[in-house]
C-alpha cells in the first residue's frame, strides 16, 4: 500500500479466483472451444495469471493450452526513461503462427504497455488473432486497445493506483488494492515483494 492511509482492497483472493474461472469460461466459450488457442502472460504477474487460465481451461475442458510469458523491457515506449528496468525473459517455447494468442495482463490502464507487447508478439511470429485478458479494467486508455475478457472493471482517479499483488510472486496473500499515490511515485506495477 506504500504507506498511503487511503488505501483500499477491490479483489481479495477469493474473488481473484472466481474472476479467472469466469474467463476461463468466457475464452472457450468466445473461441468455441480450445482448439487453436495459446496462452502468453506479460511479465511479471500477467504469466501468473496466465497459469491460472491455463489450469481452468483444464480443468473445464480437459486441454494443456500452450504457455508462454513475455517480457516487453525493451518494446515499452518509456524505455529510455527508465534508467535500470528490470529484464526479464520471453520464454515462448511454441510457434505462434496461425494460432489464436490470449494475451494476459494484470491491470489495463493507458493501453501503452498492451501496444509494446502486441509488438514483442510480432517480432515472434505471425498469430492468427490476439485477444486480450485482463484481471482488471481500470480505465483512462490514451491508445485504442481493448480488452475480450475482463476480470472486473474498476473505476479509478489518474491520481490513484491500481495493483494486483500475488501470494506466487509476491508472498503475501492475493489482492487488487487502490491507493492514492504518494507525492513523488509513479503508476505502475508493484514491485517484486510488494514493497516501492
């Protein structure tokens, strides 16, 4: 919460897990089934969410999706305002050509960080279609990106953050929290381990 005194919960653990099994849904149920699909996680907690997808889909439909995670480090357009970003890496270990991609990410906000992954995915290969899944909706898009499948919308001010932080990466039990942000930070992701 860093510190913020008006800080809030929106999702707590348990409705994480129910939104994720209603998309699970919704993504067979929009691609008629799992044929063809392919999951790929925007690091950090988006592959984390990814795996989620990956295991109700089959545990609904009896099918191993292929898995992947992508790292948009050097795709993102504030790249060079970022002295040190944390590098990660693509582990994408299918072809993505002719597939249908299910993109996921935690929060949508501007649409910038969904524009620099759409490009780490072409420099890949050539997909069939990209759909986008997200936990949370936020609002405030500055680019024209939308989201298939969405966890929950939740409404917020340009001046509060919006952050998925998970028991996997994070090891604190999982949560979306609003928080109004601190004078002198930045909206964002939280960092590993939930502290700023």
């Amino acid at each position: 919460m860093e510190g913020s005194q008006s800080a809030f919960e929106c999702m707590g653990a348990d409705d994480i897990e129910r939104a994720m099994t209603r998309m699970a849904h919704q993504i067979l149920e929009a691609n008629k089934g799992a044929e063809g699909l392919a999951l790929v996680g925007i690091l950090t907690r988006g592959d984390e969410l990814a795996k989620k997808l990956r295991q109700r889909i089959f545990d609904i439909e009896g099918v191993e999706l292929p898995l992947g995670a992508l790292d948009i480090s050097f795709y993102r357009d504030d790249f060079a305002t970022h002295f040190s970003p944390e590098v990660h890496s693509t582990r994408i270990p299918f072809s993505i050509d002719g597939k249908t991609v299910v993109l996921v990410d935690d929060v949508l906000y501007t649409g910038r960080t969904i524009r620099a992954a759409l490009d780490a995915l072409m420099d890949i290969g050539r997909p069939k279609a990209v759909q986008l899944a997200v936990l949370v909706d936020r609002g405030h898009r500055e680019l024209p990106i939308r989201a298939d499948f969405v966890g929950k919308n939740v409404p917020s001010a340009e001046t509060q953050n919006v952050r998925l932080l998970l028991e996997e990466v994070d090891g604190v039990p999982s949560v979306v929290e609003v928080y109004d942000i601190p004078e002198g930070g930045r909206v964002g992701s939280a960092p590993i381990g939930r502290e700023a």
